[in-house]
C-alpha cells in the first residue's frame, strides 16, 4: 500500500469516528461544515480529498487543528491519533 493511499484512509477514519462522537449524521454533519454529503462519504472512505477550506470547516467542527487531520501518520507509517475523540 502506498503512502498517499494509508493517508486517505487514514484521514477518512479520524473525520469518521470525530463525526460519530458528536453523534451526528453524515448529512447533518456534512451541512454544519458546508461540504456535499457525498464528497464527505467519499473523503470518509478514503477515496477522495477535501479542498483546504473544506478541512478547516471540518477540522473546526470536529474541534481539532488542520494539522490534526494532515500530518497523520508518524516516520514509521502508524497513525497519530489526534483530537477529542
């Protein structure tokens, strides 16, 4: 697997189970942050990237930094699980 590929993945997972801990929907959440249900579905399964504005609104719900949801994985590939959840 490559790298960019565990990254997506990654990310995906981290905004997956942020969105769950708020207890919300993919379409109420997906409204809070102004993004397209479907772009966020995708993202959330790793097969799609968000525009960087989309990340700060998302990482702003979420209640993390933007760097919370980029800089994912440590020199050895695992995840560095950041945030309140």
């Amino acid at each position: 697997m490559n790298y960019e590929g565990t990254t997506l993945r990654t990310r995906g997972y981290l905004i997956r189970e942020g969105r769950r801990a708020l207890g919300e929907s993919q379409a109420a959440f997906a409204e809070a942050c102004c993004v397209d249900r479907s772009t966020l579905a995708k993202v959330e399964a790793g097969s799609r990237h968000f525009t960087l504005l989309d990340t700060h609104r998302v990482a702003h719900r979420l209640g993390v930094t933007v760097d919370a949801l980029t800089d994912l994985l440590d020199e050895d590939g695992r995840p560095l699980l950041r945030g309140p959840f």
